[in-house]
C-alpha cells in the first residue's frame, strides 16, 4: 500500500557558494490542498513539512510554486 501527498514549492533560499562545494539552495515543500488534494490523509494530519537541500547545480529541477508528488510505500527491509 502506498499513501500519496500532494505539495507545492513554497520557497527557494540560496546560500552563498563555498571552495569546495559550490552554492546550496533551501526548498521548503508545503501541502497543496488545491481541488481536494490530500484528502486522503489531511483529515487526520492535516500539516507536512518537507525541507530539502541541494546544490547550485540542481536547484533548476525545481520551480517555486509548482506542484510535485511525493509517494510514500513501506520499506522492504
């Protein structure tokens, strides 16, 4: 069984580029509840935060205010 969740891009914070690793960017993730989304488990858990961080040369792949889906199913090990 997996459980899917529904969130939006809220916000890209860039931090500034290091010798070693180059720049690194913030992507904080939040629910979107749009046209009924997450209503599979929003009644019970209403909140999700999600927090991701990426280097410079990747922060492109995602867009603040588009909507990806995160698919959650239990591990085999």
């Amino acid at each position: 069984m997996s459980v899917t969740a529904k969130v939006k891009l809220g916000s890209k914070i860039q931090y500034p580029t290091t010798d070693h690793w180059g720049g690194f960017w913030t992507l904080n993730f939040m629910p979107d509840y749009d046209d009924g989304r997450n209503a599979e488990w929003a009644n019970a858990s209403p909140s999700l935060s999600l927090t991701m961080v990426v280097r410079d040369d990747v922060h492109h792949l995602f867009e603040q205010g588009q909507a990806y889906t995160l698919t959650f199913t239990p591990s085999e090990d």
